[in-house]
C-alpha cells in the first residue's frame, strides 16, 4: 500500500486543527452589536437608556456557570435586559445552564422575558416559569409594563410565541389576538411602547400596530451568514430569509433581531457568531 508522504500529512493536520479552531470560534466567541434608536417620542429621561438583548440560548453554556457571558454583559451596564425566548432546546431539554444565566443576569439589572417556541414544544413550560419568577425574572405573557424613570414612563409589552396553540390555529391570528390583549388598560400618556416578541417574520404586524421598538429573535442569524448576501435558512422565512440580523424599519416601527446564542437543529454557525444586542434609546429626531 503507498505510504502518505510525511508533509501531506502534516497539511493535512494543519487543515483539520484550523477548522476546529474555525467552527468552535464561530460558535462560541461572542460578538456585541450596538444600535442607536432615535425618537422624539421618547421622554427625555429615558434620553441614553440601554437595553441588552439576549436570545435563543437554547441551553447553550459559555464558560463555567456561564461566566463569560456574565462577564460581557455586566461590562455594558445595561438598565434593562430583555431576553425573546428559547432558553431551553425542546430537543435537548437542560434548563439548568439557562436558570444559572438567568439568575446571574437579574443581579445586573431587572430581566424582561418572553418564550418561544421551544419551551412549548418542551411541554415543561409550566414548571419552568416558575422557576424564571422565583429567581426574579419577569416573565411577559400577553401582558405590558410600564418603566419608570422619576414621573417620566415607557411602555414594555411582551407576547406569547404561538406555538402553545393547536396547530389548526393559524399562528397569525393568535399573535394578533395576544397583541390585542396585552395592551388593553395600557395609559395612553405613555406613548412610546417597546415590543418583545419572539418571531421577526411578523415585522408587517407589528409595524401597523405602531410600536415603537420591536426586539425579536428565533431566525438563528440565518444560520450561515453569506458575506454581502446575508442569512441562509431560518425557521418560517425558509431559504433566504428577509428578516435575520440587525436593524429593520417600517413606517415608525423599528425592529431589533438577534442572531441568538445556541443553536437548535443545526448544530453549528458559519459566520454567524454568538451576539449580544445592545441598543441605546436616544430622545430628538
């Protein structure tokens, strides 16, 4: 049998190490985006407030009780932090990696959270949220909340993901039907109103419900990020997709999506690093 040749072999080890190194950098080291969100609507004491969002963990740990996540978000000093669902994977359901971040991030600053559609198809959402509450997460489920600073108020208003209703419901129909809840009684005086729901493929009806903020995830950044293209999968936008990363506008309506930290499915991402998302509220056109 022929023999390898000494040097190809060497390559051939130096290509395999590199790609390693390549794929668990791409998964595993955390980038931060910064975005600035300017509106005369906001009231002048919310002027500079920042807002960190995180999403779709799907149980994924960084560093030794999530320390390095931790760490990086505690640098920002957030006023608010909001996660928009998929602690958990409802394939590989671990919920201790994700209590520990939880427990850990509301010692920074108050936690704002909404599911996904993972932690229905766990079917363990029920004892999970009470863990979230008992830890002194905030879980929003079709319901608003008014931030305060001094007399001056903002709106934050959290929805349910659609996927804990029978299939036969069209998963439209009931994210309407949870906006149209969760802002009933909501004082009209605070009028700038800040949207956290899991699934940015629905940007159009946000948009006509004029919220001001938007911040969603679930598209997983696309998966694997296309240079000058973009994103190529993401779950209910198929190949493609229009909404996966960043910052989009419609009408009044801005709208943050988070490219997630954990993957699901598919179990890695092609320059599509882990983020973090932060994003400073700015009062003035």
């Amino acid at each position: 049998m022929k023999k390898i040749p000494k040097k190809k072999s060497l390559y051939f080890f130096i290509v395999i190490v590199l790609l390693i190194f390549f794929f668990y950098f791409q998964n595993n080291s955390i980038v931060t985006s910064t975005y600035t969100i300017k509106s005369d609507k906001l009231p002048n004491n919310f002027n500079g407030y920042k807002i960190v969002q995180l999403s779709d963990l799907h149980s994924k740990s960084f560093g030794n009780n999530q320390s390095d996540l931790v760490k990086k978000v505690k640098k920002i000093e957030p006023d608010l932090i909001v996660f928009t669902g998929d602690l958990i994977d409802s394939d590989r359901y671990e919920e201790k990696p994700s209590l520990i971040l939880m427990e850990r991030l509301v010692q920074i600053a108050p936690v704002y959270y909404v599911t996904g559609n993972h932690e229905w198809w766990s079917g363990k959402f029920n004892t999970l949220e009470e863990k979230l509450k008992s830890i002194g997460v905030q879980v929003m489920r079709n319901t608003a909340k008014e931030i305060a600073i001094g007399t001056e108020k903002i709106q934050l208003i959290g929805i349910d993901d659609p996927a804990n209703v029978d299939e036969s419901y069209v998963e439209g129909a009931k994210m309407e039907e949870n906006i149209t809840n969760s802002i009933k009684g909501i004082n009209e005086e605070t009028n700038y109103q800040i949207l956290l729901s899991h699934r940015p493929e629905r940007f159009s009806l946000y948009s006509e419900y004029g919220f001001d903020v938007v911040f969603s995830g679930h598209a997983h950044g696309g998966q694997f990020r296309i240079p000058f293209v973009g994103g190529l999968i993401a779950p209910d936008q198929g190949l493609f997709p229009k909404y996966t990363s960043g910052k989009y506008k419609s009408d009044n309506t801005t709208m943050i999506v988070n490219r997630g930290l954990g993957n699901s499915i598919i179990p890695f991402r092609i320059f599509n690093r882990p983020e973090i998302v932060v994003v400073i509220l700015s009062s003035g056109k």
